[in-house]
C-alpha cells in the first residue's frame, strides 16, 4: 500500500428551538445549529472497519458501528470526536452522519453538494430512527437558523437571521428514544391533532418575534406545556423548566424528542442564569446560534 489515504470532516450539532414532534406531521419548526458539534477523521489501515473515540478506545455501540458502516467499507478506521451530549436531543446522530459523508468525500478527493451531503447524510440517519423528519441533517449541514417544513415535493429550508440571545441548556441526566417517541405521538393521532395545529401556530409566532426575548420566551412555555400535553415530558424535564424560569430565564423548553434529553433556557445573561441555577446544584452550560457554514 501506497501512503495510507486519510480524510476529515466536522458538523454541528442542533437545537429545536420550537415545533418538535408537529414537524413530522407538516407543520414548521424552527431550529438552530449550535457552536458544538461532532469531527470524523477516516484512516487507511487496510483491517476490518474499526470505530474509534478522540483517545483511539473502540467504540462498541452495534448501531453506531452499523450507521458508520454503511459508508465506510473495511480497511478504514472512523475516530469520531464530539462535544454533543449524545442522545440528548442535541442532533448527535445527525451532527455524525453529517461528518462522516463529508470525510468521507474528503477521503476520495471529491466535493460534495449541499444535496449530495442532505442525501447521504439522511441514509446514514435512518440506521438511528425510523421516520425523522429531516431536521436534524438539515441543519446539522448548513448551521444557521431555520424554519423546516417537510412537504410532500421535499424539505422546504428558509434561512431566518442569527439572534442576539443565547440558550443555556441543562441535561435531564437521561436519554430519550427518539424512534419510540415519535412512534407513541404517531399512536395518539387524531385525536391529539387540534395540539400539534397549535404547536404549528406558535412556530409561526415564534418567528414573527424572534429577536423579542420576552414574547419568545412565553411561546416557549406554550411549546412546552403542548409537549407536556402530547404526551413527551418528563416530571424531570417539568422541574427543570420552572427552575430554569425561576432562576432568570425568560422561557424554557424541552428540546428534541422528550422522554429525558436536554431543556433549552431563553436569555440575554446566560452567565447570570447559569449562576443562579449552579446555586440550586444544577449544572448547564451555554450554546449560541452558529453561523450558516460557508460551503457544503
Ligand atoms: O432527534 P431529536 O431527539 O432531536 O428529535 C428530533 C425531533 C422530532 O421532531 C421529535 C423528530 C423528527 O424527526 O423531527
């Protein structure tokens, strides 16, 4: 073998930001990519597919190994780096789906479309759950802040500006399962149908105020105590929220499937929040909306 081949690619990780679970169904949602997320560095070493951590230590995960295989033949080691919570709602699959496809055009010299990464990506996604609404790949790959809607003719992306304000976000300590959650939402329709509609309106609200802390911050709890409603919170994530609120955010959420993962806080003065809540012996950390990325 000739000098080994090698490749790298990075991709944020995300935050719904609102209209979680009302997505699947046609109604918007508004998400942002965050300043975490996930590199991939691909290595020729001529032996089984391996799938490694930053420090070289195998990772074992049979679904990780099988998303990561379903791109990456035999002969090559995936170290996979990351700074998302995984499974926390935070776009960890999508964030890794992303980053490998673009490791892997780097490998073999080629670049990819905006499409081509969308496509691929979404492939690799679907090893994690069963029927995503594209979101999470969606603006895994650009960054920014969007508004998605899933159509029938496709995924309908419109760039919205980059706020002022910063999410402090707080770890329920559990994963949710995505998959058995959308599936459980899908189990309560119709009847719950008049609560994802209301869930669409309050996306629409939240865009026509998205520089407004205050007004965003109220529709926020709404989103949450819909989510409550629909059957996705936990009492932990509840608590979590109304402490959030009390210690100074301006609203709170859940944020992605449910069921554990992480509550987003609303504010301007994250520090002065994240104090308040290390005082209670609660610990976050801040996330801010990442800019749109230059190139696919
Ligand atoms: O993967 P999560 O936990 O961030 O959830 C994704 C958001 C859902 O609306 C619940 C599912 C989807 O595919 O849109």
């Amino acid at each position: 073998m000739g000098s080994p081949l090698s490749g790298r690619g990075s991709a944020g990780g995300k935050l719904i930001l609102c209209g979680e679970h009302a997505v699947v169904y046609g109604h918007p949602a508004i998400a942002l990519g965050i300043d975490r997320g996930t590199r991939v560095t691909l290595r020729q070493t001529g032996e089984p597919l391996s799938v490694v951590d930053a420090d070289g230590q195998a990772l074992d995960d049979p679904r990780l190994h099988e998303a990561v295989a379903s791109l990456i033949p035999d002969g090559w080691e995936a170290r996979i780096a990351s700074d998302l919570l995984i499974g926390r709602g935070m776009g960890s699959s999508a964030a890794l789906a992303v980053a490998l496809v673009r490791a892997e055009a780097d490998a073999r010299g080629l670049s990819l479309t905006a499409e081509g990464v969308h496509e691929r990506a979404f492939v690799v996604e679907r090893k994690f759950h069963g029927n995503p609404s594209g979101i999470d790949h969606a603006v895994s790959a650009r960054g920014g802040v969007v508004r998605y809607r899933r159509t029938l003719a496709g995924p309908e992306i419109t760039p919205l500006p980059i706020p002022s304000w910063s999410l402090v976000v707080l770890d329920s300590g559990n994963e949710g399962n995505t998959a058995q959650l959308v599936a459980g939402v899908g189990s309560r329709r119709p009847g719950i149908d008049p609560l994802l509609d209301r869930i669409g309106v309050i996306v629409n609200e939240a865009e026509k105020h998205l520089d407004d802390v205050g007004a965003l911050g109220k529709l926020m709890l709404e989103n949450h105590a819909l989510l409550i409603a629909i059957g996705v919170s936990t009492p932990r994530l509840d608590d979590l929220v109304a402490t959030a609120v009390e210690c100074g955010a301006a609203g709170a959420k859940l944020a992605g499937a449910g069921g554990g993962g992480v509550v987003i806080a609303l504010t301007t003065e994250p520090d002065d929040v994240l104090a308040r809540l290390r005082a209670k012996g609660l610990h976050g950390f801040v996330c801010r909306p990442a800019p749109p990325r230059a190139q696919a």
